[in-house]
C-alpha cells in the first residue's frame, strides 16, 4: 500500500492510500483518535476499518492529522483537524474523479470529525462513527444530520459512556429523511482490545452495513 504525502492547510499531510483497479470504485477516508492522547492513522481500530472497506470494494485513505507521524503543523482542537479532513478528501477525489459513492469513518475523536465533515460536503454518502466521545465534544452541529450512517460501540466503553452515546443516536433518529443503524459490541472498551470477542464483532457489523448500504444504494 503506497505511502502519500498530500498538502494540507498547514503542509503536507502523510497518509497510506489504497486503491482499486476499478475507476469507478467507492472511496473512503478514515480518520484517526485523538493526537493528543496517542492517536494516530496507525491506530488498531483505524487499520482494521481501513482493510474492512477495502476488503468492500473501496479505494481508501487513512492519514494523520497534523503535527502527527510525518505530517506538518500543531494539534489545533479539532478545527485545524476538521481542515485536514477535508484536504484528505479534496487529495481523494483528484484521484478517483469518476467514483460515485463517498464515505468517512472516524473513531472516537476521529468520529467527531468525520460527522463534522458530513456537514461540510455534501458529497458523501454514508458514514461510519466508531465510540463518538458524545460527552466531551458538542455534536448539535448535525441539524439536520445530512446522511445515513452507522453508530457502532461498546457497552463497557469507559471513555465514552454507552448512555452518552444512545443520547445522540436518540437525538439524530427524531430527524426525517436519514436512517441512524445504531450496534452495540457486548462488553467492548472503547478500543475494542480483545481482537477475536470485540474488533472482529465490530468490524463485521461495518462490513455489513456497508454492504447493505450499497447493495441498496445500486437498485
């Protein structure tokens, strides 16, 4: 799998990008926990979704937020982040011009992003929220939510509390025209650390939905 640098708002940005042979193949980014705690694109949980959505048929792109790895500038709270997204998308879509679908993934800090994200490009059409930290950051930005997606986490998550997290779902269902699928992993923390009784579960229910999505995105 290629390693790219792409520029981003502050420099460049280092990702892995991993294409299909098709042209015309979905595209997917996924976006790292929080730098300040350790995240990075390298993380468990960010390589596993990197693989599930190319095992799908997706080109994909994993890449570290600045000031991480190789990519330049500093930890900016999520606002200079929520710019690298983007930059990571723009660099994406040059390079797969013809796909026609387009979705993100995010864990935990890397979820707040993407769903960030969503609201910034209409372009993309499904999204993938791993254990979203919905008590540490706001997320009544999603108003309305603009796509259907996927809320995937824990019951054990200490990180991010398990009620804080059906309190958003609760609050992204009572929104017309989206379907919010919402998975619980039985005893999973927030990093899915057993890899056969939590990441493998995990991942299955996003190979699932994905699938679904697209299944019926094509009839």
């Amino acid at each position: 799998m290629p390693e790219v640098i792409f520029p981003g708002p502050e420099g460049r940005l280092e990702g892995r990008y991993h294409p299909q042979p098709a042209p015309d193949a979905p595209i997917a980014i996924i976006l790292h926990p929080d730098p300040q705690y350790g995240g990075t694109m390298n993380n468990r949980v960010v390589y596993n979704l990197h693989y599930a959505f190319h095992r799908l048929g997706f080109t994909v792109l994993r890449f570290n937020f600045r000031g991480v790895g190789r990519s330049q500038g500093e930890y900016d709270q999520g606002l200079g982040e929520l710019s690298d997204a983007a930059s990571a998308l723009d660099y994406l879509q040059a390079m797969n011009p013809n796909s026609k679908h387009c979705w993100v993934a995010g864990f935990s800090f890397g979820a707040w992003i993407g769903m960030q994200l969503l609201m910034r490009r209409p372009e993309i059409t499904g999204f993938i929220s791993v254990a979203p930290p919905a008590n540490m950051y706001d997320f009544s930005f999603l108003a309305p939510c603009p796509s259907s997606g996927l809320i995937i986490n824990g019951t054990a998550d200490r990180v991010a509390p398990p009620k804080d997290t059906a309190t958003l779902v609760g609050k992204l269902r009572e929104q017309k025209g989206i379907t919010i699928t919402h998975e619980e992993i039985e005893g999973a923390d927030h990093f899915f650390k057993d890899d056969e009784a939590h990441m493998k579960p995990m991942i299955e229910h996003v190979q699932a939905y994905v699938k679904r999505r697209l299944t019926e995105g094509s009839r």
